[in-house]
C-alpha cells in the first residue's frame, strides 16, 4: 500500500510529541519526524527519525519521502526578550529556505504551521475567530518574525494554514512553569494580574487531535483556532485547580511578577485576554473533546505532574 508521508518538524515538541501518536494511528500515514537537539526517545522507535533540525531537509530526503503535509512546530524559542527576537530571525531564515526548497521542487505539500493565540492579542468584547487581524502580544511579538514568510508565500503559491492554540493544558509547558511549580513551592496555586483575563483551553491530547483533522478536512489554505472548552478566567482556573489540589489560590501582581524574574513576555502572555471561537462550526460541532469537563482535564494533568514527582522523589 501507498503511504502518504506526513513530516513533522518540531517533533520533539511539547505538541510534536502528540501530534506524532495522533498522526501516527492512521496507519495510511508514514510519519517522518525532524528532531533538533532533545533526543526522541522509545515512543518513536517505530517512525523514521532525523536528528538535527532543518538541515536534514534535502533533495534526498524530499525524493525518499515526498511528503503530502508538512506540520511546521519547530519554534526556534529561546529564554530572554532580546534573545527571542535574535532567534526568531534564525528560524525566519530557515523558514524562507524551507519555501525555497518547496518551490524548487515545485512541491504541492500541504503546509500546517502551529502558530498560537498569542499572535491576537488582546480582545476587549468578544472572541477572537480565524478572521481576527493579528496583533501579537507577549513572546508573538518575537516569534511573528518566524511565520511572516508562510503568510506571504501563502499569498503566492504555496498551501499553507495557521493553527492558533489557545493554552494548551498538558504535564509540561506553562502549566508546569507558571501554575504547579508555584504551587510545589508555595502549597498554593497562583493567578497573575487580577484574574479577570479570559483562557481557552484545550487538552493536549485534543489539540493534536483538532490539528490533525483539520489537516484531513478543512479546505486548502484555511486557519483553525484550537480550544476545546469555552473560555474561563484565570482566577477561575486557577481555583479549579486548587480544588483539584485541596488548597487555596492566590494572586500574583506585576511587582510580584517581576520579583519572581518572568519576562515581559512572559507577563504580557499571562496576562492578556484572548479568548477563542471559530467560524469552522461544522468542524467543531462534530468534535468530541477527550474530557467532558475543565475539572476532568485538571484533574487528570495534575494526577499525571503528581506522577511525575513520585519518580523524581524516589530517584527512579
Ligand atoms: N505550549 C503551548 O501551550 C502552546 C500554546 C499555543 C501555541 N503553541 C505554539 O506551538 C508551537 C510548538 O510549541 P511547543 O510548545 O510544542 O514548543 P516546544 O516544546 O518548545 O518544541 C519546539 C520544537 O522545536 C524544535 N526546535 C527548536 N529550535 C530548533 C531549530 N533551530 N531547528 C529545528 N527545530 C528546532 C525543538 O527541538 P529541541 O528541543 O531539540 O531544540 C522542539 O522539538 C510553537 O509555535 C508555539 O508557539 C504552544
């Protein structure tokens, strides 16, 4: 049987890693997985795996698995403001070789390009939809200068659709970062700014689940905003979460932030109002979302972080 070959760039991701099983289960797919440093680990035994990022994209491995989508997660991130501004312009670089690449080989691979929500902004009524003008906020302010290339080439000749996550709540991540690390430390859960700002949310397996069906069903060229749940506060989250945990919430101000060494990208991430709709309805009336409720999804992600400290405490 024919393949189709799927490459995942970024694989080794937050989001790569589920996308891969979600791509995976559809055994008319040959995933072809691009890894940069981190190395892949067992999961992907079963798939081809080229170590090394971009520089694996060549003649011979476009001509050995002439891929029908590409899904784009590589995010050349990195720790500080300035620096993330100096590596975005790296994976803006690389990014316009890839489309050189692409239109060498006069290619008509189907490109997916996991971008975020960051990249609206701020909303003050209503929701943001696909067809929101872009005005990022927080590290999109860095990072827009890597997506720039695709929204132009998209103009020109090439299939490309941009998928705007909302947060994506999974064992890693920002919730790891910003909610149950603060939480390990403090015996209590923290929300940032008054709380008031609104989250989308979307379970991490569900997000790799609504990128890999749109790619299947939507029209070329069409972006998809990712959530599974209707907005929530912050501060509602995070009491959620602390009931999950059997502890209190507390607030988080911007002196307090600063004292704690976050960013201002990081700030404004945590504290901008961004919540998602879309105007796919018929796509996300036909999802079934992995947990029926925000406290489901809680609960489960903080059973998981749990976990995850039982092994590092007993040094297994
Ligand atoms: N995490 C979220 O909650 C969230 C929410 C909304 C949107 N998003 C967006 O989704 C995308 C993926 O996010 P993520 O959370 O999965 O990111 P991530 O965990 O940081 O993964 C990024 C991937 O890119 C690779 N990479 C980094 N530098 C590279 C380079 N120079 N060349 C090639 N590959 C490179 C990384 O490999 P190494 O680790 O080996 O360097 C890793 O596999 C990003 O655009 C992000 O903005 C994320």
């Amino acid at each position: 049987m024919d393949r189709n070959n799927i490459w995942i760039l970024g694989a080794t991701g937050f989001i790569g890693r589920a996308l891969t099983q979600q791509l995976a289960q559809n055994k008319a797919n040959r995933v072809v997985l691009f890894g940069h440093k981190t190395l892949p680990g067992a999961a992907f035994e079963p798939h081809i795996y080229l170590q090394g990022g971009f520089s694996n994209i060549t003649k011979e491995t476009y001509q050995r698995y002439p891929p029908a989508h590409i899904f784009h997660l590589a995010r050349f991130a990195a720790p500080l403001p300035f620096l993330r501004f100096i590596s975005s312009k790296f994976g803006k670089k690389s990014n316009l070789q890839l489309i050189d690449f692409l239109r060498n080989e006069n290619s008509t691979t189907r490109l997916h390009y996991v971008s975020g929500s960051l990249m609206y902004g701020a909303t003050t009524s209503g929701s943001h939809n696909e067809t929101a003008a872009l005005n990022p906020v927080g590290f999109a302010k860095a990072y827009v200068a890597a997506e720039l290339p695709f929204m132009q080439a998209r103009k020109q000749d090439l299939s490309v659709s941009f998928y705007r996550p909302g947060w994506i709540l999974g064992p890693d991540s920002w919730f790891k970062t910003f909610f149950w690390r603060p939480f390990c430390k403090t015996g209590k859960v923290p929300y940032y700014g008054d709380g008031s700002q609104l989250m989308s949310l979307v379970s991490l397996h569900d997000c790799a689940a609504i990128i890999a069906r749109g790619a299947e069903h939507l029209p070329l060229n069409e972006d998809l905003n990712v959530f599974a749940k209707p907005p929530i506060t912050q501060k509602e989250f995070s009491e959620k979460v602390a009931q999950s945990l059997g502890c209190e919430s507390y607030s988080v101000d911007l002196e307090q932030m600063k004292k704690l060494g976050i960013d201002r990208h990081a700030i404004e991430a945590l504290t901008t109002s961004i919540p998602l709709s879309s105007k796919h309805g018929d796509f996300y009336n036909s999802f079934r979302p992995e947990y029926k409720s925000v406290e489901e999804l809680i609960g489960n992600v903080c059973v998981q972080l749990q976990k995850q400290n039982e092994v590092f405490l007993s040094g297994a």
